[in-house]
C-alpha cells in the first residue's frame, strides 16, 4: 500500500486505517441485507447528530442559511434527516459495485426532470458541462446520464475532476470503479492535464460534469448564496465559454429507494465574457442552486464552510 513520502507516522497510520476501513466496506457490506445496512448507517448518523460534532454544527447552520423560515425543532429534524442522507450517499459508495447499472438507470428513470434541453444539444453535437451541488448521488447520476447517452446512440462517456484521497493505493481503487461506470476521472492537483481533458471532452460534443458549490481555491467571484456573501468557483463558467458548451444547474437527490435528478435550464454564457459577465453568470449558477437545493434540503451535504465563507 502506497504511503505519503515524509508524511508524520500518525498520518500514515490513518492512511492505513482509511483504505483498510474502505476496503472492508467495499467486500462485505454488499454481502449483507440491505435493510441491516442502511439501519447500521442510520444509527451512525444519528450518533453523529447526538455528539454535533463539528461537521453537524456546520451542517446545521448551512441548512439554517438555507431555510432561514424553520423554528429550531425543525431544523433538528432536518439536520438528522442530512446526516442520515450524507450516510446513504456513503452506504450507496460501498455497495454501488454491486447493483446492476440497468437497474439503477430504470429505477432513477422516472425521476429524472428537465434533461431533454440538455441531451437535445449532445445530440446537435454541442457540449454540455452540468454543474451540480454537493447533494444526492452524483455517482449513481453519473451511471444514469453514461446508460442514457448510450440508450440514445451518443458518446456514452463523461468526464469529472475529483480530489486525490489519501492514501494513493484508495485513490486509485475509487478511480479504476468509476473508470467501469463510464467516467474519465482527472485528478484536480493537475490543474493543466484536468484543463485539456475537459476542453477535449466538451470541444469534441462531449459532456462534463463538475461539483461546483464550493470554491476550495478561493480564486472565484464572491456572489450572494443563500441570502449571504459566498465565492463559488468560475471554471465552470469559463469553460462553457471558452468551448461554446452548455452550462447547466443540476442537482441529484434521494426519492425513497431510488434516486433522481433535476437539471435546470442553460445558463447564457457568450464566447467572450468579460470579468464582470463571468461573476454575473455565476450569480445564476448560485441562484440556481439555491433554487434547486431548497426543494430537498436534506439532500444537500455540505459539512464544509458554504462557498469558502467561514
């Protein structure tokens, strides 16, 4: 198992611990019943909320940010409703391997809404680049839009940017999975190679898509989201531009024992926008959000500052 060079012997133990831990995760938990599974992750999730750690205290004032007009008691049952979803996402992560992608593409199926706009432009030979919020299942999104592009007779492949986990031997098992489900992975510490694979993708007709609810280089336009002052990440935006590609607002949620998605309409662009345009097309990306966001609170899991505000 690959180690950090010079990284402190705690962390490489944590490392460790991590792939190990995943690893367990990914072999067994598809070989239990599904209802011992999900009540296992719930009770973690409700343990969570008993000792509000850090996490859930931040979790609970995002979601404050977002529904300002829920009483406190409310809002408790919405923060325990976030926590239990942020663990299926997680439950969802091990066992995903293990269901069948026709499966998952028939049951999300019926509650897949606005997409046609979108695939219209794939289908014209225009890239689209989907801009979705930490929310949902964007993996099992993901096999959803690759089994639907191919059911159309399009490319059935899409490219998306993810962090590097730690250690690198668990990174490089998360990307080879989501190789088989149709992603081209680019790692986002290689900022030029990430650039070229998405211009490619979207140049060539091609569709990316990019979480874009957090802008963790602190770079971006500040905006209002949520009522308050945030900065979201412009790459999107910029990207859109520079390709001529479709910029759409998407947002993955849960639906019982199925799972669905909402795509918003094209956000305008231009080929040539000035600074001043790039922040203005941002502000409907974060409007956006807001918008799509506020229908299913509980399925948005931001654990993290919102948008770099602290």
């Amino acid at each position: 198992m690959a180690e950090r060079p010079g990284a402190p012997p705690g962390e490489r133990l944590r490392d460790r611990l991590a792939a190990a831990g995943y690893t367990a995760g990914w072999a067994w938990l598809s070989r239990l019943p599904d209802a011992l599974v999900a009540r296992a992750f719930d009770a973690g999730a409700d343990l969570a909320v008993r000792r509000d750690g850090a996490g859930v205290r931040r979790l609970r004032a995002n979601l404050a940010r977002l529904r300002p007009d829920v009483p406190p008691a409310e809002l408790d049952d919405l923060v325990r409703r976030g926590m239990r979803s942020y663990a299926r996402y997680w439950r969802e992560a091990f066992t995903l391997p293990a269901l069948d992608p026709a499966a998952v593409h028939a049951a999300m199926a019926p509650h897949v809404h606005g997409i046609e706009e979108s695939l219209a432009s794939v289908q014209a030979g225009r890239g689209v680049l989907y801009a979705l919020p930490h929310a949902g299942n964007w993996d099992v999104a993901g096999v959803y839009l690759v089994r639907e592009l191919a059911r159309r007779g399009l490319d059935p492949a899409m490219t998306t940017v993810v962090q590097r986990l730690r250690p690198e031997s668990l990174f490089r098992r998360f990307a080879a999975y989501r190789r088989t489900l149709g992603f081209e992975i680019v790692p986002a510490d290689d900022a030029r190679a990430a650039h070229r694979a998405l211009t490619a993708r979207l140049r060539s007709g091609g569709v990316v898509c990019l979480v874009a609810d957090r802008d963790l280089s602190g770079t971006g336009p500040e905006v209002e989201f949520l009522g308050g002052p945030a900065r979201l990440p412009s790459g999107p935006v910029r990207l859109a531009a520079l390709t001529g590609a479709a910029l759409h607002p998407v947002c993955p949620f849960f639906t019982g024992d199925a799972w669905g998605v909402e795509v918003a309409p094209e956000i305008a662009v231009g080929t040539e926008p000035s600074r001043a345009g790039v922040a203005e097309a941002v502000q409907e990306l974060a409007d956006a959000f807001g918008v799509l966001l506020a229908r299913r609170p509980q399925d948005w899991h931001m654990l993290q500052p919102i948008g770099g505000t602290r």
